[in-house]
C-alpha cells in the first residue's frame, strides 16, 4: 500500500484561508511564492540562517524556509503583506522608512517581521542572550541597542544596514534618547 504524498491544506495568512494542493515537503517559503504568489517573504540561504523568510507564526517569528507548509496549518500566519492596516503602514515599516533601515532591500521584509516579532517580546519579558538580570523580580530588561542587535541577531543584511535597522526598532518600539543610540 502507497501512501500519497502530497494533500490538499488550509493555511490561514494574514487574515485569509488558502486552501491547497502540496508535496508534504513544500516548505512554508516555497507555498507562500510559488503556490500563493506571496512574494514578500525573501528566498535567501534556504537554510535557516538569513533571516530574509521570516515571517510571523501565531504573533512569533520563524524562518519559513525551515518550517513545512503541512505543518502550518491551522496557525495564524503573517507576512510582510499583513503586517500594514489597509493603507496605514505598521509602526515598524514607518520607522524603517524614515530612518533608512535598508539599502538593497532584499531583506527588510523579514527584518521588519522579525523586529514586529522583538518589541512584542520585549514588552512581554522576555530576556535575551544580552540581559543582565534574567530574574523575574528584574522586570523588563531596557530594550537597550546592545538588545536591539542581539535580539535581531537572526536576520542579516548583506548591505549592512544595521545602524539605521537599531534605531527603526528603537523608534517603533518608542525608545528616545541614549538608551537606543546605535
């Protein structure tokens, strides 16, 4: 008895449901280019390791170019094309804009997935490798660019625009002053 290797899914991206036919291989990346013409979401490395195909899964960031597109299914996905309110951009993509968070642009839609992706866990608590006090009684850690950039660690820029990437983070998630400066 042969077991079928493809079946037909519902994925629900930003907001709407697809249903499709997939090879139960097909990455989450390749279903959102090459099934649902989703373009936003950057094949980079196609590895995990760039950052270009992250998108957003249940409010948390992941590389879409790792995660199997059956295994999607029946989680909120948000791409780089759910991310603005109808015209209204989010704040994240505002703050790219003004402060330049890109050159090329290749990578900017994961690096703002993954930047929505930070300041939520951020605001939630969340410490990383770069808190110094990791104790609950500690409180949320200053989202500091020393956090800003250990925090968007997963995601490069072959263009190097990290400077101006920290400081849109910075402004989205309403930091002023010293305490983002990169």
């Amino acid at each position: 008895m042969t077991q079928s290797t493809s079946s037909a899914i519902t994925l629900n991206i930003n907001g709407e449901k697809y249903t499709l036919p997939v090879d139960h291989r097909t990455t989450l990346l390749d279903a959102l280019r090459e099934h649902l013409d989703l373009t936003g979401s950057k094949k980079g490395c196609d590895q995990g390791q760039c950052g270009a195909c992250t998108v957003l899964l249940d409010g948390r960031r992941a590389v879409s170019c790792l995660q199997l597109a059956v295994a999607a299914e029946g989680r909120a996905i948000t791409t780089i094309e759910g991310v603005a309110d109808g015209e209204r951009l989010h704040p994240v993509q505002q703050a790219f804009l003004d402060l330049d968070g890109f050159q090329c642009g290749y990578c900017t839609p994961g690096q703002i997935c993954s930047a929505i992706a930070v300041i939520e866990e951020h605001a939630a608590g969340w410490p990383s490798a770069a808190t110094d006090d990791v104790r609950p009684e500690a409180g949320v850690p200053v989202l500091s660019a020393e956090e800003i950039r250990e925090r968007m660690s997963g995601n490069l820029c072959r263009c190097g625009a990290y400077v101006s990437i920290v400081q849109a983070v910075a402004q989205a998630a309403g930091i002023q002053g010293k305490e983002a400066v990169a």
